[in-house]
C-alpha cells in the first residue's frame, strides 16, 4: 500500500467515524496521530462499538469487543486504518 493510499484510508475512516457518531468536527480535522480516546477526540467504548459496526458494514470483517489487541486497533486513527486495510473484505 503506497503513502497515498493509506491517507485515502485514513480519509475514509475519519469521514466513518464522524458520519457514524454524528461528530461536529471536520473529518480533515482529526489528527492521524491523535489518541481516538480520553484526551484526543474524547470517545467511548460506545463509540467504539459504533465504529465497529461501521466498519463491518462498510468493509466486510468483524472487530470483536474482546479482542486483546483493541487498544493498540483503536489507539489512533492510523492505527485504526492500518487495522481495516489489512483485515478488510473489499
């Protein structure tokens, strides 16, 4: 996957999960880098669920709530996004 392709990536998954949550926040304004949690954009494990469900529908796997590696999958959008290219359907 080229450098551009994984912006695209992490354009896509921004514009989910603001579209998914109903966020007042530009998708272009979420730092690729920034937790997704706590500090960073501030969600929850419900918004976690949601997103998940998102990216189910959207790109054809399942993220499993008691996954161990859920902290590190959700730790930032571009972890996020590295997540959903390598494990995504279509």
């Amino acid at each position: 996957m080229t450098v551009h392709d994984s912006q695209e990536l992490e354009g896509e998954m921004a514009e989910l999960i603001v579209a998914s949550l109903r966020l007042e926040v530009a998708p272009s304004a979420i730092d690729p880098e920034a937790p997704l949690f706590g500090d960073g954009l501030g969600l929850d494990s419900i918004d976690a669920l949601e997103i998940a469900l998102a990216i189910s529908k959207r790109y054809g796997f399942q993220l499993r709530s008691d996954d161990e590696h859920n902290h590190n999958i959700f730790a930032n959008l571009r972890a996020l996004a590295a997540h959903v290219e390598k494990h995504r359907a279509r």
